[in-house]
C-alpha cells in the first residue's frame, strides 16, 4: 500500500471513537497546558509518556500530536488576555495581542490567533504530509558519513541557538551526552560507567531524564517563584469582557493581513521547524520580525497589529510539521516535543529512518491526520466552543495543580518501568535541572545531547572503521561534504556574524 | 564578595567535579577489539576535555563578570529565602515519597505527599480539612488514572508489592 492509501486510511483510523476520543482529549489537554503560565505542551507530553506504555502506538502518537498543536496555539489565550505567554513560543504574540485586548478588542485578537495558528498548522501539516514521501527518499541518499556529518551539524544548531550562552548551551550538550553514554557500548558488547553496579550496566532510560528535566524541576522553579499566575479575578474579567461573536475576525481584517502574510509565516514556521532544536519561539520572533521590515504607517507591529498576531501564530503552529520531518527521518528532534515523541516511538519498537514511510505508515500516517485535524478543526472549534472557558480555567489554584503535576510525574516514572530506581533518578536528573534553570542553562541541549549523542558516535566509528581510521572519508563523501558545509554557512551566520557586529557596534561606542 | 564568588561557581565546579568522576570511569572501558584511535573510551574522553574546558570558560566569565560589576551584592528578602526553603522543602518531600512508597504504599504515599505539596504551594491555608480532602483527592485521581483507566500496577498498600 503507497503513502496516500495509508494517509486515506488514517483518516478512517482517527475517525474511530477510540482514537478520537485520544484525539480530543489530547487537544483539551494541550489547550489547557498550553494555557497555564509556567505549564507546556512538553511538560504535557512528558507527564503522558508513561501512559504511551499501556496504550497502544496509534492513539498514543495520535495524542502527542494534538498535544503539540494545541500547546503551540493555546499559549496566545493568556498572552493575549493578560500579557502572560501561556507558553514561550506565545511571546510574540503578546506584544500585539495584549494591547488590541487593552483597546477592547481581545475576542478579536484571539480570533485572529485562533486563525493564525490554524492556517500555520494546516499549512505545516500539509507539508509534512506531501513531502514526507520525497523526505524519505532524499534520506536513502544520505550514508553512515553523512549521517555523523547530520547529526554534528544538528548538535551545533542546537548549541547556535542559545545565541545568550553559547558555553552553557554546549557544557549542557555535552551533560546529555554523557548521561547517553552509560550502559552498553554503541558497538561493542561492553558496558560503561556502571562503576561496579548492576543498575547503571543497561543504561539510563528516557523516560526518569523527561520526567525530572521537564517536570519535576518546573515544579521546584515554579515553586522558587512562588508559583505566580493570573489571578481568579483577573481572569474572570478577562472572560467576561469577551463576546463569542467577537471570535471570529472580520474579513476585512484577515484581507489586509492577506493571503501571502499567512502563507509567508506558515512556510518560515515550517522550515525552522525542520532546524534541530530551533522551536517555536524562534519561529515566531523570525515570521514576526520579518513582518515587522514591511509594516505599514496604519499598522505598527507591536501597537496592536493583528497582522502581528497572525504571523506570530501562523509560524509557531507551521514550525510544528516542520519538526516532525528530521524527527522521523533521522532520529533528530526538531524540538522538545518531537524529542519526546520520538521517546513514544522508540518505546514502541518504531525506529526512525527512510523505511518508516514504507513499512510502518500505518502507524504514523495517523499522527499526521491528527496534526492536521487538530489544525483545521480543533483550534477554531476549541476557541469558539471553549474560549471564555478556557480563560477561567486557566485560574485554578496551583497549589492542585502542582500537587496533581508532582503525582502523575513520579507515578508516571513509576509506572513505566515498575521501578522505584526510576523514580529516584528522575528526582536526581530534577534537581540537577532545576539547578541549571536557575543559573540560566538551557536544559533542551541537555535532553537533545542525551538523544543524540550515541547516534553521533555509532556513526562516526561505523564511518572510520568503513574507512580504516581515515578521517578524510568525511570530505570525500557527497553527502557529509555537503553538511559539513552547511555547518560552516551556519557557524559563520549564527555564531560569528552576530559575534562580528557585536565587536564593530562595541568599537563604535 | 566572596560568597557571590562562591555562588558563580558553584554549579561549573560541581559539574567539573562529575566530570572527573566521569573521567575515572573512561579508565575503566575494555575494549573487546581494537577500533584504533576511535574506540569505546574516544567520544567520553572528548566529551569530558569539552566538559571541563566549558566549565572553566563558564566559571571564569563569571568572576570576570562580578570583579566587573559595580552593583551592590544583593541580599536575598525574607520571602526569597521562604521561597527557597520551600524549594528544597519539595525536593526534601520528594525524597521522602520514593523512600516510603515501597514500605507504606501508593494510598498512604501519595496521599501525605499530595498533602505536603499542597501546604509548600500554600493551598488550603487555615482550611486544613480542605487541605487533606484535595489530597485525598488528588491520590485517588492518580490511582483512577494509571491503575483504572491504563491498567497499570499500582500497589495501594505495603503487601501489594
């Protein structure tokens, strides 16, 4: 069966009560978390991993995605009602979004949102659908040299980013690779870093690094902050000033926006999204300060543009399909989310690469209905319906909240392997990211390097043992060429550029 | 000073520290074949040269930064230091969690942890029995959850492991 028949299929599959009650309930479950201030669609993602060990992979993988698509969208409730980004890649949309709220015109702009995000992520969706085939066989093209030469160039993308810290973003990699390297060697039958326990012989698993980075030390960091979040009041305010008419944006507004506006945010989200480690917000500060080069004198991004919404929105949902392609293709998570999705596969025996798309489309041509579904669908849907709910559900007391978050965390850890081993790292891995988040580390890097690393050196002794320990395999062949080139465009555009202007900005003061 | 000092690089030490536990245990990697140069023991040995020249980039920036610096060394407020007693509080609450599930169970357990998150996140103050029906709440969520509704093994008391 080709591609299209299983996508055709899916269809059918997410169309069942089973799978589509996974469908909704992940969607209101990223709306929700996606909402919260200091709460993520990660965070949701991860506390559901264990879960995925219980259920089976095609409502699992058919939740994570909604999760993800509603997470991107929902952070725009709170930032555009109370000036708070539900989630980070919602901080753009703040900008604009809360001042439209402050002149009146908040249902507008969460219209506008909604609109945004569901054009983005159909359009992100779409793509990943169409091209998954092509991806597939561009990946066949790619060799063992090629993919070390991918996997280094995905690592120093992901260290680019932190542009703040670079040392921190690489010592954090590098922390993730370490932990990645205790247990059974990549090519020998030979265990490392055990230091003469049993235990530590089959490795570190996933799943106590998710839960303790992702979980429990957001629960220490928001309990150092004091745990602050909108007020019961406020937010009932906020719900109360909105009319459901108002939800839905004026078409002479979205014509001023215009078509090309959409279109042009959605395709930047979309290709950042196929960037290692990028995220959303990166998607929507690039869609937005591209927007802002064309505003026009009526309409000052950053006053309350609605065109500053849109594309804000439209990026951030686009960049969700993006991440899936290098995710599914070589292992490489495009962002946190697709980090941990990846753990959802992996756990099910689904092992990334060009085959995927050949022998088991069966299982993920759903999660892709469920991308687009959760786009097209589910976001208008879930604003008209659910908005001013939304907006005072957001309200619950934290103290249940966290108490609930810190439950399912350590149970899930639990529960996934039977072990209160598991537990106990995840509470070590917790603190220990609670102390990198509090001196400014970006603990991404940490979970990327623990993913990534032993692919990195699988492939670079497969590569030298191919080639009798000679290095210069990796300029002889095309495909790592080609990467090793495309990482040094990158260094010089992202590390040494900006490091030039910088020095030259500095001199001239 | 010297404790802002201390406190700039006290996590790249700490780090640096794990690192040379780290790097002890490259000694110890047998190689079953020889690979040549890039064996077993060749990404750890680079790995941890990476991780202590970073540290020692971090922790130097850093005290650069502070020399530097002509703002006051802040003094942390009482409700800072509340906040941070509360955060090591959790951690302390976790901790005990894990240690008792096993000889108390998940009903027990999970119920007085429930309790004591809810009291550092300043829920139900002056409300006590709000407090301890949140909790119970709470724990059977959890149960109802993983147990009920996916199955899974959850032993509610000591005998079930």
């Amino acid at each position: 069966m080709d591609f299209a028949n299983h996508l055709i299929v899916g269809v059918f599959q997410v169309l069942e009560p089973y799978n589509l009650a996974f469908l909704i309930g992940g969607f209101l479950i990223g709306t929700f978390f996606g909402s919260v201030p200091g709460l993520t669609s990660v965070l949701a993602v991860a506390l559901l991993l264990p879960m995925t060990y219980s259920i089976d992979v095609v409502p699992a993988l058919i939740m994570c995605a909604s999760i993800f698509m509603a997470g991107m969208y929902s952070g725009s409730i709170t930032a555009v009602t109370i000036n708070i980004p539900g989630a980070p890649s919602s901080m753009m949309t703040a900008l604009d979004g809360n001042k439209l709220m402050r002149k009146g015109h908040g249902a507008n702009a969460l219209g506008h949102a909604a609109l945004g995000s569901m054009i983005g992520g159909t359009i992100g969706a779409l793509l990943l659908i169409a091209l998954m085939p092509m991806a597939a066989e561009l990946t066949l093209l790619i060799r063992t040299t090629g993919k070390f030469a991918l996997v280094m160039f995905a690592l120093i993308v992901i260290v680019l980013v932190q542009r703040e810290d670079v040392p921190k973003a690489v010592l954090t990699t590098v922390l993730g690779m370490m932990i990645a390297t205790i247990g059974i060697d990549v090519m020998q039958p030979v265990p490392r870093f055990h230091y003469g326990t049993g235990t530590l012989v089959e490795g570190i698993d996933m799943m106590p690094v998710i839960i303790g980075v992702f979980a429990l030390a957001e629960l220490m960091v928001q309990m150092r902050t004091g745990g602050d979040g909108p007020s019961g009041e406020e937010m009932r305010r906020a719900a109360r000033s909105m009319k459901r008419r108002d939800l839905v944006p004026k078409l002479a507004e979205v014509r001023q926006i215009g078509l090309w506006g959409y279109l042009k945010a959605s395709l930047t989200g979309y290709g950042i999204g196929l960037l290692p480690g990028v995220g959303g917000s990166m998607a929507a500060f690039v869609a937005y300060a591209d927007a802002k080069r064309s505003e026009r004198p009526d309409d000052i991004l950053g006053e309350g543009s609605r065109r500053g919404v849109a594309v804000s929105e439209a990026a951030n949902n686009g960049m969700c399909g993006g991440a899936f392609v290098p995710m599914l293709m070589f292992g490489i998570p495009g962002d946190p989310t697709t980090a941990i999705v990846l753990g959802v596969l992996v756990i099910n025996g689904i092992q990334p690469g060009a085959k995927l798309v050949e022998t088991q489309a069966d299982m993920i041509a759903p999660m892709f209905i469920s991308l687009l579904f959760s786009a097209m669908f589910l976001i208008p849907l879930t604003l008209y319906l659910l908005g001013p709910l939304f907006i005072r559900i957001v309200s619950i007391p934290r103290g249940i909240l966290y108490a609930g978050i810190a439950v399912m965390a350590l149970m899930g850890s639990y529960v996934a392997t039977i072990s209160v081993f598991q537990m106990a790292l995840a509470a070590i891995f917790g603190l220990f990211a609670y102390f990198l988040r509090r001196q400014g580390y970006p603990v991404v890097s940490l979970l990327l390097g623990f993913i990534l690393g032993p692919d990195l050196e699988l492939y670079l002794r497969r590569s030298l043992s191919l080639s009798d320990g000679d290095p210069t395999i990796f300029l002889t062949n095309m495909d790592s060429l080609f990467f090793i080139i495309l990482s040094g465009i990158f260094i010089y555009l992202m590390g040494i550029l900006p490091w030039l202007k910088k020095k030259k900005s500095l001199a001239q003061t | 000073m010297q404790v802002q000092r201390l406190k700039a690089i006290g996590l790249p030490l700490a780090i640096a520290l794990l690192t040379v536990v780290y790097a002890f245990g490259v000694l110890n990697i047998r190689s079953q074949f020889d690979e040549g140069l890039v064996g077993p023991q060749f990404l750890p040995t680079v790995l941890v040269l990476l991780s202590l020249a970073m540290c020692a980039v971090i922790a130097l920036r850093d005290i650069r930064k502070l020399d530097t610096s002509s703002e006051p060394a802040q003094q942390a407020d009482a409700d800072t230091r509340a906040l941070q007693l509360r955060t090591a509080g959790l951690f302390v609450a976790i901790v005990a969690f894990i240690a008792t599930f096993k000889p108390l169970g998940y009903a027990a357990s999970t119920t007085a942890f429930s309790w004591v998150v809810l009291w550092l996140f300043s829920f139900g103050v002056g409300q006590p029995a709000l407090r301890a029906a949140v909790a119970v709440a709470v724990s059977a969520a959890g149960y109802a959850l993983f147990a009920l509704a996916f199955g899974a093994h959850i032993p509610l008391g000591p005998e079930a492991f």
